[in-house]
C-alpha cells in the first residue's frame, strides 16, 4: 500500500504515461479508494449510529436485538431535547469555557513547546522527562487532592474551577515540541543572526509552520470540553455554570433512573451541529499544508 | 539548537506552565505517594480520624492479589497488540488522504466525524455489533436470537458464528473483539496528528525527489517516514503511555465486570484495579498506582531510547 | 538515559520529604449531633438536598417544598440532581473529604456505611425520640419526633431498613420503594389454563409445561442475578452476610444446593437472566415472534418497561403481577429496594433539625407519597397513602394489565407489605452483592468440566476470597 501511494503522489508529474502504466495507475487508484472508503465506513458508523438513535422511540433503543434502521422516525425527540433541556445555556456555557480553556491553553502550550524545541538551558532533558513521567499516573487519583485545592482557593461554582486546573496539558506540550522539532534549525539560526527576537520568530515562522497541529490541538481541546463530566459535576454544579454533559445526563433522566438516551443523542446531535461546522472550516487549514503557506525553507 | 544568551529566558517561556503543574499535577502525585505507603489509608476513614502507619503493606496488598498477574498481562497484551496496529493504519489513512484528489474533501470531513460524535454512541455501537443475545449458548439446546451483526458477516461468507464476548466466549474472542475496538477508538486522534505532521513537511523535498528521480518506495521510506518520525514517535510513545492505562474501552465493551457473564474479571487490568480501589482503599489504589508508573516508565525510556536513534529532527 | 533516571530519583526524594509534611491534615469531621433544648428556633437555614430525580419527579418535589414552606418560611430547600445513585455517591464521598457534603442526600445503604467512616452521617433516634414542640408559621404545633402512629404507619420493612448497620441505630428514613415482582402473560395462562406459581417447585413444574406448549421459549426470565441469589438466601433462611463479626457468610450447603438446582433449570432453557441473555429479560417477556418468555421477574418500578407495544392501538396480549414464588409461602420473602434519606452531621444544629423536619415531611406526608408513587411508579412507604382519596380512585382503582400497569404493580407491592426484608449493611456490603451476582453467573452457565459440585464450590470460594480481598 505505501508503495502504491507514493505512486500516486508522483503521478501528476509523469510526463509520459504508457499504456501498462496506466493499467497499473487505475488499479493502484482503485486500491487506494477501495482502501478509505473502508477505513471511512467502519469510522463513521458510530456517527451514523448516534444519528439514527436520535430518532428512535426508547422502547426501540432499548430492544436487546438493535434496529440498523429505525422502524419509525421520531423527529419528537428533537423537539423534546430542544424543551427540556435549557440548551442555549449549556451550549454557551460550554463554549465560553471550550473557547478561554483553549486559548489560554495554546498559549501556554506554544511558550514551553517552544522552550523545549529550541532553547537550550541547564536541566531541559531532566524537567522534559519529569513533565513525561506525570503523564504515567492515572489522572483519576489526583480528583481528591484538587477537589481539596480549588476548594482551598475558594474557587468552587464558578467558571475558573472549569477551566484552569486543566490549562496545562504535557501530552499537548510534547506534540508541539516534535512538531517544532520538524521544523529545520537552520531557520532559527538565520533569524538570530539577522537579529530576530526569539517571540518574533515564534510568532512569523514556527506558529504558522505549525498550524496544523495547533488547530489539531484546538479541536481535540474543544472537545474535551463537549465531552468533559466527572470534575464539572464535582465542582460546579450549579446551574448558571453547567457544561453540556453534566447538563444533558440529568435532563433525560427518566424517574427510574434509566437515561432517555435517543433524547439524548437528538441533544448531542443539536448542539454538535455548529461544532461540526467550526471544524470543516478548520479542515481547511490541516489541509493546507506548508508548501503553500508560502514559507520556503 | 543553539546556547541562549539568557539562559533565565527558557524559565520564563515555561513558568506558566511549571506553576500550574505544580499546583494540579505535581501536589497530587506527593500526594499518591504519601497514601501508597500509608498501610490500609482511606480517604473517608481519615477524616473519621484513623491513624495510618507508615510501611509496604499497601504494595504487599496489591502484589498479593490473586488475580494481579492477569492485570498485569492483559494490560501488556492490549498495548503490544494495538499500538503498533493502529499507528501503521493511521499512517496508511494518512498518507492515503494526503495523495487522493477527487472526493478528497469528503472522505476527509468523513475522517473528523468522529470527534462529534458522542462517546455513548461509540460503546452502544460496539455491543450491537459483536452481541449475541440468546440462552445456553455453548451446549446442545441453544436458543440464539440474533448473533450480532459481525457474525451475520462472517456467516454470509460461509464462515460460522463465533461466541465473542458473551458467556462460554474464549479468551482470545474477548481479546480480538478489544483489539478492534481500542484501534478503532485510537484511529481517529492518530489520523489527525499525522495529517499535521504530513502537512508540516516541506513539499520541497519532494520536489528535490522528483528531480532526483527517486523511486516512490524511496521517498517513502527516505523522505515521509523520516521527517514524519518525530510524529510517528509522539504516537507511539503517547499510545503505549495511553495503552497501559487502558480501563474504559472494556468497561465500554463489558461492562463493570470487566469480563464475558460467567468469568468476571477476565479481561480486568491495572487501572480496572486501580478504579476498584479507588471507592475506599485509596492506600491501595495509589500503590498500585506507583507499581504502573514503575512499569510505564521503563517502557518509555526504551521507547525513547529506540525513538532517539531511529528519529530525524 | 541517565538523565531521565536522575530525574524519577529526584522526583521520588522531593515526594518522601513532604510525607512528613502533610501526614496527618483532615480534621473535618462534623460534630455529633446533640438536640438542642429549644428544638428548632425558626432561624434562616438553607438545606442542600442531593438527589436523583428525574426532571417530573423534580416538579412534584417542587410543589411539595412549596408547602413545607408555608409551614416552616425560613426553611430554603436547594435541591439538584446529581446524576445516578453512584454519583451521588461518589459526590459525596469526595465532599465529605474537605466537608463540603450536603445536608441531605438520597441513599442506599451501603453508602451509609461509607459516610460513617467519617462519622458524618447524624444517627437520627434521638429525633425520632424527640417529644419537643414545634410550631410552625400556620399557627399550628407538631412534635420534633415521631408519633407511634407515625412509625406504625410506615411498612415495617422498609423503615427498619434504617437500622441495619450493626450498632442498631437508625440512620436512614425510606423515602420510595421498589421491589421485585413477577410478570407473567395473563392472555397465554388463561388460553392455556396455567395458574401463576406461589413456590419454587410450582415454578419448575409450570416452566416444564410451558417448554411442552412452545418448545422454542424460555419461560421464566430473572433481571437481576444478584437480587436472586439474595432472596434465595432470605427465603431459605440460610445466612448471606452479617453487619457484624465475620461478614461473609453466604458460602453454605443450602446456597450451594440452590445454585445447583438454578443450573439445571438454565440448562434445561426454562430459565435466563439479564446478563446471560445479553439483554434484558423483558424484551423477551414482550417478543412477539422468536424465541420469548411467558413470566419476568423484574423491578416493580419498571412495570411499563414489561409492556408490550401497542399493535393496532391494542397491547398484543395482557400483563398479570404477582408476587414472585417462595419457598415457603406462609413466610414470603421478598427485595425492598429504592432510595432512603440520610442527614449529614453540621457545625450549625439548627441546621440538622431543619434537615431533619424537611425528611419527617416528605416520608410522612400522605398527599406528597402518593402522588411522587404515581410519577414515579415507585412504592409508597407508608401504609396509609392506600387510603387516599386521589390514590385510591385515581390510581389503584383503575389498575390493569394494559395502561395502568404501574398501578398493577404498586397495589401487588402494598398488597404484599409483610414480606419485605432488607440485608445488612456495612462497609463492603455492596461488593458481597455484586460477587453473588457474578457467582449466579458463573454457576449458571460455566463449563463443570464433568464435576458441577466442584464447580459451584470453587466459584463460591473464589467468591468469598475477593470479598474479603475488597473488605480487608
């Protein structure tokens, strides 16, 4: 397979092309779109299966042998998610704390990504491999000590309990900085001996030869901040702070505790829409690719 | 890399990030540590007013534990079987997407689907598809009423059912159905990181390439592979980290028992453990806990050992 | 390399010198509870309730806290959902840890018995004692505590379900109860001429019969392995756990012997549960082709969830409830389940009483039990509520096997009001649960390998082993 990639990759370029050659390009095309468009059924279909739930009465969900397709398109489900729910507020809720986390949250990424690829100070590789080894605890054991600290700071119900105990990501930190480290030195070097400032240089030529992980790291934040739900619930529960999880599991929650979950999903798919949309425009920007951003190396 | 002339101006691009380490990550993992060797600490216990004594006892708990080899080798089995798996495909995925023109932006958009869709909907799918839902199955009167959607593949091609995660499924069944899964899960994240990588590479080489008359193996292997191995070492050192941390897929698959009806448990791992004791013997948890640290940090040195030598930067 | 390894080094030298440092913080137990001399003072307390209710149970909690108010105004009740009883729980858990917890909470017991390693749970006999007067903004006086009538009001098992904690002191009061019943299809028992079973060995006959009509069904489905198990034990009368001394008990001949019996009855297809089925049991109970079943036995609160779907705007066939066989039937046993309420300890004692009346007014208010039971499907807790107008007429009156199947399934459970019992509750009390569940499991349908006996003793080994593993 990675052979008949690079074949296509370098087909545009062939001046001329004989007829087995272009046998052997159709298969090799062929392969190549047999090949994702598997790949992209088999990752879509959890997508496909949240939307046909949204529209499925909860006795079908609820069927032991599941429906592929429902048997009777409910679009109530759609109305009662947008009625019961308080959804603007979850959705801007969530977005004012997706949007500030992420911000500040790249802006602290870039600064020690930075540090790491490019400075050179005492003690680098030690402090490097200390940010690493945090990563090897399972994060659920540190729930107790911060539940202790925020409370310490008096910072329970309120938007900066959501949002700074989890600015700092080592697993964001070490993507940028492999991401930096592909960028050629000798970039770095010409900039300090034409007398750059270290910011400036960081901010005209590794930000943008670095966008599409920087927008990969926006989108994965974004979403954790669509997807977050233990730690909200602990520490902001009140309802002008509510993320859209927290929002969403107890406002489909029958009175026998079962969750009403095609409601749900009608919810999810709701306030997922404008998300999705934010990201097709993002797409763009991962796609673009270097070469055309116009930096030459 | 080049010596700063002020060495005090790295501190400064990292202090934001070392103060808030520090205060949420570092504070919390003093104190795992203090609660690790704390013999028999519960966190409800001490603020009943129990007293702890200091010692191993904790760590002896946890080494005892009958069933703590198979945490251990279902943890490894799940990292060593899926890392490599879902990185050579999302490398494959990658590349793919990078060469394709026509319907290149739609099977794109398709490829971020994923991450607008709710991780209910990604558990309940998993279930439908290998679920067997009947009575008995495994002796002689079975009832099956539907085999799951998986199964009515393989029939379909002639092949016969196979039990995979219900009661009287095999071990290995078990392990191939999570196999599928957490690559399946992981896919995504990895598809992404590597498009950006991809993106990152200068086209010139290429161009050089071109002009060269390189073979397209070649350039595979002497140009993407290389330039992208400082992202193909992120994915692998962050997947093995993530893999011995694995715990939700399963729960996601076979609910909180962590194993087929009939043998509970079967497919627990550390952190399984490590949840379970969570609920009130914190002591216990945090031992364990640093019994996986010890573990995970010897496979990254390798990993990065290995990574050191193999990546271009 | 090296300088990784100096950095763990330092890393673990920096962790062992604060050990020292922080060894010993929590100090935040609440104190004990002690009633003061005036009773409640009428003094402006806010009261935060966590629960799991739905957003109509909500409402009608809405409405209620709206009378309590009349009569006690400075009272402010601040309830929230806080997601499923184990989120509650473990909300609660990480509260009481800096004493943030709540005032009251609803509960199972074994929450209760990890609350209590904090001490933060008020023991609430000397309220109940409590003969003080009270008087409440209408102008009218009830006493702090309860009245025998109050207390002999209440279905005796559920309310002594808030002393099984082993130091018998009361701690929880039943707020709405469920129990287990069994569903059978009433239109295939009377086409056939079956009659419900009252005991075990009447089940089997019937399940016998039954694969003769329709050799392709399970009759009898079981939701919960563990709920089994457990009123298999009460009913025997054989031990299961204790709240005190040595706490596993259930590894026993008589268990034994009923595991083993179950096991051929799995075999033989007459029986199946949630977890060996792959799906719950009432989906089979309400199959109309295929493979089906003619009885469930299921949670009472779940009774719609046993309907089968109109077809035609008719329900295909009509649901009977009774309740579920015996082994003795002059003694029946059967599960009490659903949330308690509990009190957590407070600096301020006000605030406890306050607790305290708001819990005496929802378990003890006719007209608020009656309609949260019709909302919620759940069983009321006192005996009196049968008696309400609205309740009676509205509700248990209009009882069937097809619209108000709910109420079908309340009246069977208030019908059967002596028959409740509850397990003991301590620390570990929910692990013995789930073993004997998994061990239903494994017995049922593991391969003996030739010998079932050596089988079924080695699980129910295995069984106590991790229990004790958990607990110690």
């Amino acid at each position: 397979m990675s052979e008949s990639t690079m074949k296509v990759m370098q087909e545009k370029d062939l001046r001329k092309v004989t007829s087995s050659q272009k046998a052997v390009k159709i298969a090799v095309q062929f392969m190549l779109y047999a090949f994702l468009i598997l790949m992209a059924i088999i990752i879509i279909f959890p997508f496909y299966w949240m939307l046909i739930s949204s529209v499925k009465s909860l006795s079908e969900y609820r069927l032991s042998v599941p429906t592929l397709f429902p048997r009777e398109i409910l679009f109530s489900n759609y109305v009662e998610a947008f009625n019961q729910a308080n959804l603007g507020r979850l959705f801007l809720n969530t977005l004012y704390v997706g949007l500030v986390s992420t911000l500040l949250s790249l802006v602290i990424t870039v600064l020690s990504a930075f540090a790491f690829a490019r400075l050179e100070f005492k003690g680098k590789n030690t402090l490097f491999a200390l940010l690493l080894a945090t990563m090897m605890i399972p994060g659920e054991l540190f729930t107790i000590t911060n539940y202790a600290t925020v409370n310490a700071f008096g910072w329970m119900d309120s938007f900066t309990v959501l949002i700074v105990p989890f600015l700092v990501s080592v697993f964001y930190i070490y993507l940028l900085r492999q991401n930096f480290m592909q960028i050629p030195n000798e970039l770095y070097l010409a900039a300090k001996v034409d007398g750059t400032s270290d910011l400036k240089y960081l901010w005209k030529v590794m930000i943008p030869l670095a966008l599409p992980t920087l927008i990969s790291i926006t989108i994965l934040k974004m979403m954790g901040a669509w997807n977050s739900y233990v730690w909200p619930r602990l520490v902001a529960n009140k309802e002008e702070y509510r993320l859209i999880t927290n929002g969403l599991r107890n406002a489909f929650t029958e009175s026998t505790g079962d969750v009403n979950i095609p409601v749900q999903m009608a919810a999810v798919a709701i306030v997922s829409l404008p998300l999705f949309l934010v990201f097709i425009f993002l797409r763009k920007y991962i796609m673009k690719g270097v070469s055309r951003s116009g930096i030459k190396g | 890399m080049v010596e700063s002339k002020h060495p005090w101006k790295a501190w400064i691009y990292l202090a934001p990030a070392i103060v808030l380490l520090l205060i949420f990550t570092v504070w919390p993992i003093i104190n795992t540590v203090r609660m690790a060797f704390l013999e028999g600490y519960s966190s409800m216990s001490a603020v009943g007013g129990m007293q702890y004594n200091f010692g191993f006892g904790n760590f002896k708990q946890v080494l005892q534990y009958k069933d703590f080899l198979s945490c251990l080798t279902n943890t490894m089995l799940l990292c060593v079987l899926t890392v490599p798996i879902s990185t050579i495909l999302a490398l494959l995925i990658a590349v793919c997407l990078n060469a394709i023109r026509p319907l290149q932006r739609l099977l794109q958009t398709i490829f971020f689907l994923p991450y607008v869709t709710n991780s209910i909907a990604i558990g309940m799918v998993f279930a439908a598809m290998f679920n067997m839902v009947g009575s008995a199955f495994g002796s002689e009167n079975e009832i099956v009423i539907t085999a799951g959607i998986i199964n009515n593949v393989i029939e379909f091609f002639g092949g016969t059912a196979v039990n995979w995660i219900n009661a009287g499924s095999t071990y290995w069944a078990n392990i191939t159905v999570m196999v599928v899964y957490i690559v399946w899960n992981a896919l995504p994240f990895k598809i992404l990181i590597l498009l950006g990588g991809l993106q990152s590479i200068n086209k010139q080489y290429y161009d050089a390439a071109k002009v060269d008359g390189t073979s397209r193996r070649r350039v595979f292997t002497k140009i993407t592979v290389p330039l992208l191995s400082p992202m193909l070492a992120y994915v692998v050192i962050t997947g093995f980290i993530g893999g011995f941390k694995e715990y939700s897929s399963i729960v996601g698959i076979f609910g909180d028992d962590m194993g087929p009806t009939g043998d509970p448990r079967r497919l627990n791992t550390m952190v399984g453990f490590i949840y379970d004791a969570l609920a009130n013997k914190q002591g216990r948890a945090s031992a364990a806990a640093l019994i996986l640290f010890g573990i995970i940090f010897v496979v990254t040195m390798i990993n990065l050992y290995v990574s050191k030598k193999k990546t271009h930067y | 390399m090296k300088k990784i390894l100096l950095a763990t080094l330092l890393l673990l030298a920096l962790c062992f010198n604060c050990v020292s440092m922080v060894a010993c913080n929590n100090s935040n137990v609440a104190p004990e509870f002690e009633m003061p001399e005036v009773g409640y003072d009428g003094s402006e307390v806010t009261i935060n309730f966590y629960h799991t209710m739905g957003a109509n149970l909500r409402e009608v909690l809405d409405a209620y806290i709206v009378e309590f108010n009349k009569l006690y105004p400075n009272i402010h009740i601040n309830h929230q959902q806080v997601g499923s009883y184990d989120d509650v729980r473990d909300q609660i858990k990480t509260e009481i840890t800096v004493g943030n917890q709540p005032h009251i909470a609803y509960c199972y017991p074994d929450h209760v018995a990890l609350y209590n390693l904090a001490k933060a749970v008020v023991s609430l006999d000397d309220l109940i004692a409590s003969d003080l007067e009270v008087t409440r903004a209408d102008g009218t006086t009830e006493t702090m505590g309860l009245t025998d009538e109050q207390i002999a009001d209440f279905i005796q098992g559920y309310y002594n379900e808030g002393k099984q904690f082993g130091d018998g002191k009361m701690y929880t009061m039943p707020l709405s109860k469920s129990t287990e019943v069994l569903y059978y299809n009433k239109t295939f028992f009377e086409a056939n001429n079956l009659t419900p079973p009252t005991t075990w060995d009447e089940m089997e006959a019937l399940c016998e019969k039954i694969r003769q009509i329709d050799p392709t069904c399970i009759p009898l489905g079981y939701d919960s392995e563990a709920n089994w198990f457990i009123t298999m034990c009460e009913q025997y009368g054989s031990p299961y756990t204790s709240a005190t001394g040595e706490h596993f008990l259930f590894d026993n001949d008589t268990n034994r012997n009923f595991v083993a019996r179950f096991r051929e009855w799995h075999q033989k297809n007459y029986v199946t549960t949630k977890e060996l089925s792959g799906g719950y049991t009432s989906d089979l109970f309400k199959a109309q082709d295929g493979t089906r079943s003619y009885m469930s036995i299921g949670s009472s609160a779940g009774a719609t969830h046993q309907r089968p779907d109109k077809v035609n705007d008719a329900y295909p066939f009509e649901v009977g409830i009774t309740t579920i066989p015996q082994v003795d039937p002059a003694n029946p046993k059967v599960i009490s389940q659903g949330p308690s309420l509990c009190i957590f300890k407070k600096a301020n004692q006000q605030e406890v009483i306050a607790s305290w009346l708001f819990v005496k007014f929802l378990t003890t208010s006719v007209e608020f039990q009656a309609e949260f039971s019709m909302v919620s499907g759940y069983v009321p807790v006192i005996k009196s509520v049968g008696q309400n107008e609205v309740y009676k007429n509205e509700f248990l009156d209009k009882a069937n096997g097809g619209d108000f199947i709910a109420a079908l399934s309340a009246k069977v459970c208030l019908e059967q009001e002596a028959a409740y019992y509850t397990s003991p509750a301590f620390n570990g009390s929910s692990t013995a649960r789930d073993q004997v569940g998994l061990l239903m499991q494994k017995c049922l349908s593991a391969d003996a390998n030739g010998d079932v006996a050596a089988m079924i003793k080695k699980a129910f080994e295995d069984a106590v082993a991790e229990c004790k593993y958990q607990a110690d």
